[in-house]
C-alpha cells in the first residue's frame, strides 16, 4: 500500500476497481487508504454493496426500464424502453430473421419485463430465437434457469448462466441471510417489514434480527426497497425470487402462513375502508395485490386450503373493486361460490355473497338480489345488523326500477335503519345517496335533494375530497 500510494500521489486519474462484492473489506480498505493519501484521484468501484467508507457516494444502477402490462403495446411504444431495444438489437445480430411487429410486441415487452430488464438474462434469452418462437420463448420463462444458459465463451463462469449469476452473490450470504432470501421468496410484488417479520419470523430468526438482515440484502442489492411510499416495501426481482424459491426449506409451512397472514390483513383492510378516505386506504392496501393473488393461487392450488381461500376471497372484496380489477374479482367469487358446501362457517359464507353489486354480477342480473338476500339472512342470523344493512343495501339498489321502485325503496329504508347507529360511515353515505335516488323515482325533488345533501355531509366528514370516488 505505501508503494501504490507513493506511486499515485501526485498523480490526477481515474482509477477503476470492479467487481467488488466478494473482496468488500479489502477493496474498502484499499481505497480508503487510497483517498487519504492521493488528493486528486478519483475511484469508480462497482460492486453489489456499498463499501462504507468515508466520502463514498452511491449510484445505484437500475435494470434497464421495460413496459408495465397496462401500457399499450405496439412496436413503436415499445421501442421506448432500453430493455426492449437490446433485445431487438441482440436478436437481429443473431441474424436469425427476427423483427419487431405490433403483433409480437407485447410478448417481447412482457419477456423483457420478466427478465426484470437485467442485461445478461435479455442477452441470454435472444439466441433462444434460433430454436424457439417469441411467444415459446416467453412460456419458457416460468423454467428460466433451464433456459438461460449458454452465454458468452469468453465470459467468466458466473457469467455464463443467469442461474450462476445469481448464485455468485448468494454465495457470498451469511447463513442467516440465505434463509431470509429463501423464505422471502414466498412474497409476490413487494411488502411491508411488518409483514416480512409477520411471516418469516420464528425461533430461528427472531422478528428483532429481521430488519437488520433486511438492510443486509439491501445493500447487497439482492433485495430492493421502495421508501417512497407511506410505508417501505421490500421485493425480489422476479429472477432472483425464482431462485431463492429453489432455496426454500418447508415450503408449505410458509406458503400457508403467507396466505393466513395476508387473510388477516385483509379483514382488517375491509373494516379500516369503512372510515378511511379512499386515497389513504388505497395508498395502504393497493400494493398487496400481489400478495393476495399468490396467496389465492396457493390456497386453490393442489397443496393448499380451500378454507383460507374463502377467508382471503370474502375479504378482498373492496380491494378488487377499488382497483377496478372486475374480471379477476369476478373469476375469484365464482371459483370461490362453487367451493361453497355445508361446512363453510355463515360468517364466510355470508361474506362471499357480499361482493359489490354491479363488480361481479351485471346490476340488472336477478341473482344480485338473490345473493344479496341469503347474505342478509345470514348476517341477520348471526346478530352482524351493520353487514345486513349493507347487503339490504346492495339489494334495495338493485331493485331501484320503475317496476319494483317501492319494494327498492323499502328494502333502502330498513338499511339505512340498521347502518345509522354505527355512525359515519362510506356505507352509511351510500345508503342516504340511495335513498335519494328512490326519492327520485317517487317524484318528490326536495327530499331527494335533502337526502344527497346529508350523504355529501357524510363524505365530506370521512375526509374524501371533492374528486375523490368511494367504491360500493
């Protein structure tokens, strides 16, 4: 080290030390000594964690950006994203006669996508087209580590694979990190720490260790956190989740307490909604969705529990409805509807029927109703009056009709009676707004306008803004 310093003291350069990770002590201490004793050199370290030395400043380095699946793709849109635009270069290199058309552009958006925009695996992925079709090649993805393989000849072995890549920096993990990699693997999109602790905590890896080991996998870069949001989320990059997943040790355990903790955070998500403005529900809840479609997957799975299924469907009711996402709500209801039998306790039963009107079911469809009424005769029996005037609701609305105004009317009138006492509520603000729709039908403007008057009071005392919309 006095050697190299005298040797680069007076000297102004830019002095390059890559791939740090594996030799992160020595590489700190190399360069630290470095900065102290040469004024005017500068040093660029890659590495998948900071040295933590003084003056060090990060810049993190991003996969390359692909299209989200709610954009519209044509070839030209996509051609706006670098991950799209290496694939398409590497895959006319390939001179193989592939091009980029409206018609395979959302596969190769959805491909690129998947692959987490990461270089490497794109670059893995592209040869694939001397064999396969794009849209095969997109299928394939769900056995990555299969197929991306053969990289570069002249590439260092890690270099070669996307599996070896990955499997370079976990080798580098202590032992308690690899199990918190592994059983964060269960997570879909990404999550709350309190989650995290909720269901990977245990004897072994005590809830006060957890975010310490999160930090840890952070700064190595193997998971990435979001501290814009309210709350901080933690995720896997889709590649490296499949990986960890190999690693998973009693798998089922963990699937199952991922799938009755996100049950239970949904429940409490539900009663929350009630008094919430809408934009501060959603900015809590909205970025679980992916948690609760991996938990349905696996409890409507082979290995899973249909009755923890039926407790996250009969709670994830306003979530999809918030979110605008009917066609999946509709597919979860009615694969839940048929799992339906003698044993299902009338709280979930109950619950099930519950979706929102017009979500599910077409409004002018008579089985709303129907369902709607069996919910209130369970929820009657159960002594739950807020939740069987909610559903009366639901069905005093679907029958708002010129041929059924006034059993619509009826039915809205003994919802309102049962909601009302337990104050300001989205359901009780529906029910007024109802109300003065029926009054409507009747011909009577004044109290229909005294009625949407009252609902507005109510909207306006849970906080929801002029433009914000609550969802029934």
């Amino acid at each position: 080290m006095d050697t190299l310093t005298s040797a680069l003291r007076t000297k102004q350069l830019l002095l390059i030390i890559d791939n740090c990770e594996h030799v992160i002590a020595e590489a700190a201490r190399v360069a630290e000594a470095l900065m102290r004793g040469c004024p005017r050199l500068s040093i660029l370290a890659s590495s998948r964690e900071r040295m933590a030395i003084a003056g060090e400043s990060v810049i993190r380095v991003p996969s390359l950006p692909a299209p989200q699946p709610d954009e519209a793709a044509t070839a030209a849109r996509a051609c706006d994203y670098a991950a799209v635009r290496l694939f398409v270069e590497r895959a006319n290199a390939l001179g193989c006669g592939f091009a980029l058309t409206d018609a395979n552009a959302a596969t190769v958006a959805s491909i690129c996508r998947r692959l987490d925009g990461i270089p490497l695996a794109i670059e893995l992925a592209v040869p694939r087209l001397k064999v396969l079709p794009v849209d095969k090649l997109a299928r394939g993805l769900d056995e990555r580590f299969r197929l991306l393989t053969g990289g570069s000849r002249t590439a260092l072995p890690r270099q070669q694979t996307l599996h070896a890549l990955i499997d370079w920096s976990y080798g580098l993990l202590s032992d308690a990190e690899k199990t918190l990699l592994a059983r964060l693997s269960v997570f879909l999109g990404t999550t709350s720490l309190a989650s995290i602790s909720s269901v990977v905590g245990g004897d072994d890896m005590p809830p006060e260790q957890i975010g310490d080991l999160l930090l840890s996998l952070v700064e190595k870069s193997l998971v990435h956190a979001d501290l814009d949001s309210n709350d901080s989320r933690y995720g896997l990059l889709e590649s490296t989740r499949y990986f960890a997943a190999e690693k998973l040790a009693d798998a089922p355990a963990l699937r199952r307490r991922h799938a009755e903790h996100f049950a239970a955070r949904f429940a409490q998500a539900t009663s929350a909604w009630e008094t919430t403005p809408t934009r501060e529900w959603i900015a809590s809840y909205a970025s679980d969705v992916d948690n609760l479609r991996g938990a349905l997957d696996w409890a409507f799975g082979p290995d899973g529990d249909v009755a923890v299924g039926l407790d996250l469907v009969a709670h994830s009711h306003i979530l999809w409805a918030e979110l605008g996402l009917m066609l999946e709500h509709r597919y979860w209801v009615v694969a839940a509807l048929e799992k339906l039998g003698n044993g299902t306790p009338p709280k979930i039963a109950a619950r099930l029927l519950s979706w929102q009107a017009g979500d599910v079911r077409e409004l002018d469809d008579p089985a709303d109703y129907e369902e709607a009424m069996r919910a209130a005769d369970l929820y009657r029996k159960l002594g739950d009056s807020f939740h069987e005037g909610r559903v009366l609701l639901r069905a005093g609305t679907a029958r708002l009709s010129p041929d059924s105004a006034e059993e619509g009317e009826r039915l809205l009138r003994e919802a309102h009676a049962l909601v009302r006492p337990f104050g300001t509520t989205k359901t009780l603000a529906h029910c007024l707004s109802a109300l003065a729709s029926a009054r409507l039908f009747a011909g009577d403007l004044s109290d229909a306008h005294s009625l949407h008057r009252q609902a507005l009071d109510v909207y306006r005392d849970l906080g929801e803004g002029s433009d914000d919309r609550a969802t029934f």
